[in-house]
C-alpha cells in the first residue's frame, strides 16, 4: 500500500511539474538599490546585455547626432552603439513649446525576464536648445540611463540620474550610477 502510494505521489508531482513548469527570473524583486545608496535599477525594464543597439532617427540633425553619440558613450558598464540594422533603442528629435520635459524615455518593452527588447528616447529640440553642450549630453546620458534600467533619483542631487534639472550639475555617470549600471546586464 506504502509503494502505490509514493507512486500516486510522484505520478502527481510529475502531472503537477509538467502542468506548472517552474521559471527561473533573473531578479526577484521589482527594484535593486535605493534613494539611500544613490542608485536604483528597475528589474522589470534593464538592459540585460552589454552591448545594446540603438537607432537615431532621421529628425535627429548634425549637433544632435553628435550630443546623443557622446552622452551613449559614457554608459561604461553598457556600450550603446548606433545602428541601422536590428537595434533595441530608438533615438528621436522632438520640437514642442507647450511642453516642459527636455526628454523622456517611452514606449518601452520588456521580455519575462524584465531585459528590454524596444525602447526610445525623445528628446525635445526646443527646450534642449537652451541648454548648454554639456547640459544637454548630460540630460541625453540621463536618459540612456533609463535604457540602461536605471530609475530615477529624487533625493540625491549629485547623481546623473536625479530627476530634476534644477540645481542638477551630474552631467556624466557617478560612481552611484555606474554601480546601479553594473547590476543591470544581469
């Protein structure tokens, strides 16, 4: 009776397995670092790879093509390089008065293992214009940041990946940043 029992038990386990098969995810938690160690990486929308491939579209013109590949190049622990072909990112320029954000990253996807597959960066001409050089590659970084999977930063003026343009000086990665980047290709 013992052994048609341990049977009827593995025949379910197996019936159970195979039904429900188990997934291994890659973080489990929604978020690794804080506001307090200055980095935050949303484990549901990263990087996932250390190479990523982005498209900058036509609209983008000749200074902006220059800002975008500078600011994509200062991402160590991620090296984003420009494509035509399959690429993950697209990078696109914008001219809008009504609106107060310099850019934004959007319309992102991700697969289950939380690794972006698309996602693209708008950054608005018009705003961006006012900027400095440096100001404005440093707000093009931040947002490659988010492509990288870093979130934003609301208490630490300091970092690249703060979330304010006021008072902000963090044109280039920290260390903070670079740290949370590092998790990322995960």
């Amino acid at each position: 009776m013992k052994r048609i029992i341990n049977n009827l038990l593995l025949v379910i386990t197996l019936i159970i397995i195979t039904i429900f098969p188990t997934q291994a995810f890659a973080h489990t938690t929604a978020q690794t670092g804080s506001e307090t160690v200055k980095w935050m990486l949303d484990n549901y929308n990263h990087a996932g790879a250390t190479n990523v491939l982005y498209y900058n579209s036509p609209t983008l013109d000749s200074t902006m093509v220059s800002d975008v590949t500078s600011a994509a190049s200062r991402w160590s622990k991620v090296t984003f390089t420009e494509s035509t072909g399959n690429y993950t990112g697209y990078v696109n320029q914008i001219s809008d008065s009504n609106s107060d954000v310099a850019a934004e990253f959007w319309m992102f996807a991700s697969d289950s293992s939380g690794h972006l597959y698309n996602w693209s960066i708008n950054i608005n001409k018009y705003l961006t214009d006012q900027y400095t050089s440096p100001q404005r590659r440093g707000v093009i970084t931040h947002e490659f940041g988010h492509a990288v999977g870093l979130n934003d930063i609301y208490n630490s003026i300091g970092v690249n990946m703060y979330a304010y343009m006021s008072g902000w000086t963090a044109y280039f990665p920290t260390s903070y940043d670079l740290i949370g980047a590092d998790e990322a290709d995960h």
